[in-house]
C-alpha cells in the first residue's frame, strides 16, 4: 500500500497536467457545449490509465455516459463503482473572472477554472488513483467501475433512464459520489446523503407588448404578479407555505442526531467567508448544522422583468420570469411537491401564472450502521489525518436514483475544498487535496476489497 | 383672423419642408449626439420666421436651450408662452424603421423621421402660426415667448435650472405646453396637467458573492428579501401602502369629475391594443377614466437577480435590483415621497437595502375654472370641429416647475396622433394635424390677447 500511495505522491505534476486537459474542454450542459467532445477526452483519459472504456447512448440529442471499467483478477466477485460527470456549470459573469474560466490557470496549490473542483477535479483523482494501483500492483483489489455523465449540472434529466438501461453492466456493491467537500481543517466529510431538487420556472403575462409605465394604473404588472405568487410561498424565516408541503418528511434518528451534534461547524468562519451577519431564521450552532443537513428550501435563484439596465426607463413590462429551486428532504416525493405546487398557485390566484417544471429529484440517505460506513470513513482517517461524518449533504444529486436502481450503498468522499467557490466565478482545485483524495480512493479500494 | 388661417392653408408645403430640416438634424439627448446644432438650426428658424432668438447656457456640458421673443406693439402687457423641446429619442431599433429616420420622408398625409411628432412637428405649428400672425398683420395679439429645450427625453434635469435663472426673461401669462394628443376620431385633448414621477431603485445585497442554492438554508437571499420588501409597497388592489403616502393628494372637485365624465373612453378598444382582459382592480369605465386621470401607481419597471437565462442554474444569487417608478399627483411632494419611502422599508425591516432616488418630478394640475382654458378650449373647438377636455395626462412632465416658478397657467394642445408611433420607430406626424394645430395657435394667440 506504501508504494501505491508513494506513486501516488511521485505522479501529481501528472494528474495537475491532465485535469488542465480536461478543464480546457468546455463542456456547460446547460448551453449544450462541448459536451460530445469531452466525452470523447474522458474515454481517452481512461483509457491511458489502463481502464477500458465506452461511450454509452441513450439517443441522438442526449449528452452521451463514458462508461469505464477494470476487472480484478484476485477479487472479482466485488465491485466498487465511481460515479462523476463530465459537464460543467455555465461561466457567467465572465467579467469576474480573473483569468479565462477555460484557462486552467495554476497559481501556488490552486487550479482555477470551471470545473476544476466539480467535477473534473473529483474524477481525476479517481482514475489516477486506479492507475497507481495498476502500476504497482498490475492489478487492482475489486473490480471497478466508472459511470461519468454529462448532464449533472442540469440536473441529470437522463441518469436515471441509463441506470435502468445498463443496469446488469452497472451492478456494484458500493458507490462512490461524484464529489466530496473537505473543510477548513482539511477535513474531508463523509457524506451519507442528498437532498432532493424541485426546479420550477413561473411565467406571468399580462399585456401583449411592453406599455408606457403611465398605463399601470389601468395594466397589471406580471412582476408584480409574480411578486405577490412567490412571497405565498414561503414565510420571511424560510418556512414553506404550502399545504402539506412537510407531510412525509423522515424525521432524523437518534444516531443522525448525534453525528449532526459531532460535526464541526464554524458559524464565525461560515458568516465571514460570505460576508454576512446572520442566518435565514437566525439559526444558530446546531440548528445551522441540522438545516444543512435536512432542512427544505424554497430559493429564488433568478428573477428578471422589465428594464434592468443602467438609469431610467418608465416601462410597465409585458412579462415576468421567475426560477425557483426547492430543497427537498427524505421522503418527499417531486412529482407530489410539483403538484402541491400548483394547487397552491391556483387556490391563490395565479392559475394563470405559466407553471414550467424543469426536474426533479429526490433525496437519498443512507443508513450510518451500514459496513461500507466505516470503510470509507476508516480510509479518509487514514488519509487526511481525520474525516467528518454527515447524514446529508446539502446540495442535491440523483443519489436516490443510483441507490435505489443498482441496491448499492452510496457515500460521498473527495477532494473539494468547500471555499472553492464552485457554480461562481474563479473556482479551483487545492493541489493539495487533490493528493489526499488520490491517496484516500486507493485505501477505500483496498478496504472494500477486503471486507 | 380669416385671412391668417387661409394663410397658414396656403403655407403647408413650407411648413412641412422646414420640418423636414428639423428632422434631418439628428438630436438624441440620451447620446448626446447633434444638440448644439440642432439648437443653432431652432434659432436660425425661429429668426426666419421673425422672432428675436437667442441661445441660453447654464454651463458647458449641459445642453442649451433656445429663446424666441416677439413683443407685441398692440398688446405688449399680456405674454404667451410656448414650451418646446428639439431633442429626440433614440433610434433603436433601428432594422424596424421603413425608411431611415432622419430621412424625413414624406408620404401622402404622413412625415415619417424621429422627432417628426415628439416633439419637432408640435414646435413648427406654434413657430408657423406666429410667422403667419406677422405675415398677415405685422404684429402679434400678445407677446410671444418660446422656451425650447435640449433634454426634455432624458427627464429635463436642468428645466428647472434654466426657468430659476432666466426667470425674468420667461415670465407670462399662459403658458402651452410642447405637446398635445389627438385621438382617432381626429378631436384634440385640451389638457389641464401632468402627473408626477418619483423614481428609485432598490438594491439588496446579502452575501459577497453568488452561492450554491443549497446554502439557501442559512444564506440569505436578496431576491427574496426585495420580493418581501416591495410587495411591503402595495396590495394587490394597486393602493400603495406607505404610511401617508395620499396625505396630500388634491380631491378631484366637482367640475374635474365632470370633465372626467363626458371624457370619451373605449374600454373594449384599450383592452384590446394591449390584449389584456381586465384592469386593475377590475376597474370599469369612468374609474377606469378616472384612475387615468388621477390614479397614483407603484410600478415594477424592472427586476433582476441570480439567473435569467435558459434552463436551470441552482444559484443562490449575491445581488438583487428594482426599478420602481411611483407616478405622482397633485399635491404629492416628491422629496417628502422618497422621505416616506425610505421611513417605511426601514419601519418593515429593510433599513439595509440601498435606496437610491434616480428623480422625482412633482404633479401639475391647474383649475379647470382659469380663464386660459376656455381661451383655449374654443381654440381648439373652432379648429378641429370639437375637443376633449382632460383634467390630467397619465404621463409626467416638468409641467409643474413653469406652473411653479412662472406662476402662470399651463394647458397642453397639439397635433400628435395618439397612434402616431412616439417613442417608436417610423414615428409619424399627420399633415392634416399639424396644420389644425398650426391654425389652433392662431386661435389662441387670438383670443388670449384679447382677454
């Protein structure tokens, strides 16, 4: 193990030099670039590591899987699978970014770029961490499997369809996730969850063309309809307003409980980083942690009607546009909430209001007594000095999807410092941490393998 | 009288050729493009036509304005005065125009070009009809002053400026204002006021950057807090909600409602142009009329945060922004207005939101009972067959400083098409219009001098 974890050391300047390869292919889902072409530079980056590697299809106009995998001569009766994606968030605002979001700029321990953390930087250290194996070992301790889609940054609209349709090549025993955050200790969180993802757009139309703004005493106003749709929805401490919207929430269990009170949290550290003062609902301690961990959330993550640009224009605007993304927890159910959604609107009087939902997905947990727990959490002991355990992370994936699909465990660990600003301008990588997770995924191998 | 009205008939071709040299003269104040030569243009045509003129400066990067003066040597006691604007609107966008629109074609009934209407086709009537007095008599019934400014489309910041100043020089008794509408059925408005405009912005920051929306469990968002904080502003209704905000309006007196009564209105056509169903607050006929008139609003003229683009980004965003135009009425202070703006958002929780007061213009209104109204009233009625009297415009205009600092009453009269494209591309003027409105003036100038 010494020496897998010494070429691991002796070969970052590689892994550093691939990962720049792989951030300069744009690849942004939500604006359908570059996506083929990466998938075409994942397979090659697999395939130089040893691991065989196809391109897997659904149709014609859906991002392809690079689908990967390595047979264990002395264990193949056990599979360990890594799930990643390719594809990239869109780089807007270009003008805060400090070098090109594509450039793959290396300055000190950081690489900057879109993509560079997630997900590219996560997925590096996976395969380098196979090759190392390979090279010492010329054989690896379980079989392993690669699934790396293109579409997780729009919410993976297909995964769950190719689960279903290569199900038999994707069976495994445990899944490693996409990505994994490491604190401002170096302390990698093991993460036993997601949440789930309810993403709508609202659209309010009122006149046909824009009006002169002295016409609003007689015109509706769709931002104003808008306005008054969406503050139903949610009180001013973030609790939700519609009905039955809790109903089926799993409550946390005595074990969640305790290991949401042993997670570190630096409220101070937390506040400054985005420069704020106080939480939503002035949560606090382990309030603040037991919201990240199953709290749900009724966002507004874009509005725009009307006139936005510098100075003055007296417009009464013909349209309204909203998106909003809510949390969801276990065990809510998407397709319910979307319909509870709508209930709402029309029984508050914006059924008029254009309802477009753009996915949705629900939230996976997985037991903490399960033994693929203290595997994972024994090798990121081992390789970061100490980890964190987490019920839940806060983001979303379609870890339900994968869980429920192939019947395997599923636990998030990786290299993503959780400051790297990922989905914002300037995102990075630490090369430091790129290391330690190289260096971990081998000891999870090994352990897995064994057990 | 006979005489200068068939010589206005006989003066058509005139009038429409030195429009056309107006119009050619671009003067978009928004860019600041042709303003210093279309001034010199106005006063060599205000010299031809025998008025006195002079360029007025209040300092080097403000536009000027231009002075016209004729005394009367029959009536020098009594002064009219006619207020102007030789800027334009922008072009944009400019693939819409037919014919480009500082070409001033000419086609059967219609000068087409920008400002052809708005505002150099009304200054060319009242420029005409004085030319047309002098022709005929050698003199004018009273004295004639003409105030054009430069900056009348980008809010006439300095109007006030120039009237302080050079008040002495202003000074009269009537005062016509630089437009007048005309409806479908070819009746002119006579109109008493305008309305007034307050307009901010309001800016909410939360955290220094954009976040991933799965922080939305403690972050703030600005979005949401400005959804919250504007629709503090007003209830669905329309009424707004600042504490004090009619304190000072001016009831509507018995001969104002009447006007509003026997004003036409076609409420099928309105809802039509605009294809909107309802108004607000199901408002019908003469509230509809009367809203038109003397309704107070609290517009959303624009809105902005997060991501506006196509598909899914789960953004919680750093940054929101409203535009909000409050039009105003008699006797509504719009620097009190702000004043309680400001004391309400910090009253309801929102102390921390940027307010920033891009103008405020206060209402005009003056008595429908003042002599110069059926001075002009009968003007109007003898030219065109009939007219309509309008207690206000809906629109604003710094009607309100001449009212103020001339002390004198003002009344809006034209030639402008109410479908006329102002603002727009191929914006028009009608011929027919203009010479009504041009023998209108004579009228005026009549019959104000003999009272």
């Amino acid at each position: 193990m010494k020496k897998i974890l010494k070429h691991v050391d002796s070969n970052m300047n590689n892994l550093v030099s691939e990962l720049q390869t792989l951030i300069r292919q744009p690849s942004i889902s939500a604006k359908n670039e570059g996506l083929e072409k990466c998938a075409q530079l994942v397979k090659k980056t697999l395939q130089k590591a040893g691991i065989r590697s196809q391109i897997l299809r659904l149709g014609k106009n859906i991002p392809p899987l690079v689908y990967g995998e390595l047979r264990s001569k002395k264990n193949p009766k056990k599979t360990l699978l890594f799930y990643n994606h390719y594809d990239v968030q869109p780089v807007e605002p270009l003008d805060l970014w400090e070098s090109p979001p594509f450039s793959a700029k290396v300055k000190g321990n950081k690489v900057f770029g879109r993509g560079s953390a997630d997900d590219k930087g996560e997925l590096i250290t996976r395969i380098k961490a196979v090759e190392s194996y390979l090279k010492i070992k010329g054989d690896v301790p379980c079989n392993i499997k690669f699934v790396i889609e293109g579409e997780e940054e729009v919410g993976s609209p297909h995964i769950e369809k190719y689960l279903k349709k290569f199900k038999k090549k994707f069976l495994c025993q445990g899944i490693i996730w996409e990505f994994g955050h490491v604190d401002s200790k170096n302390r990698p969180i093991v993460g036993l969850g997601m949440k789930g993802l309810l993403f709508v757009e609202l659209i309010s139309k009122e006149s046909i063309r824009d009006a002169h703004s002295s016409l609003a005493v007689l015109i509706k106003n769709p931002a104003w309809r808008l306005i008054e749709a969406v503050k139903s929805l949610r009180d001013s401490n973030g609790r939700i307003l519609i009905k039955d919207w809790y109903k089926e929430v799993r409550p946390l269990t005595k074990t969640d409980l305790k290991i949401i009170k042993a997670e570190p949290f630096d409220d101070a550290a937390f506040k400054k980083e985005f420069g704020i003062k106080s939480f939503v609902g002035h949560k606090k301690g382990f309030e603040a942690k037991k919201a990240l961990v199953s709290g749900a959330t009724c966002n507004v993550a874009g509005f725009v009607s009307g006139y936005v640009e510098k100075g003055v224009k007296t417009v009464l605007p013909a349209k309204a546009l909203v998106k909003i993304d809510f949390r969801l927890v276990p065990d809510m159910d998407p397709t319910q909430q979307a319909q509870r959604l709508k209930k709402h609107l029309k029984k508050k009087g914006f059924g008029d209001l254009k309802v477009k939902i753009h996915h949705g997905v629900a939230a996976a947990r997985i037991s903490s007594s399960n033994p693929f727990v203290s595997q994972v959490k024994n090798a990121a002991d081992e390789s970061y000095g100490q980890s964190i355990l987490n019920v839940s992370n806060a983001g979303t994936g379609p870890m339900h999807s994968f869980v429920k699909i192939l019947g395997a465990p599923c636990i998030s660990i990786g290299s993503t410092y959780m400051f790297s600003r990922i989905h914002s301008p300037n995102e990075f990588a630490r090369i430091d941490l790129l290391k330690k997770a190289t260096k971990c995924i081998c000891l999870i191998m090994d352990k897995f393998g064994k057990n």
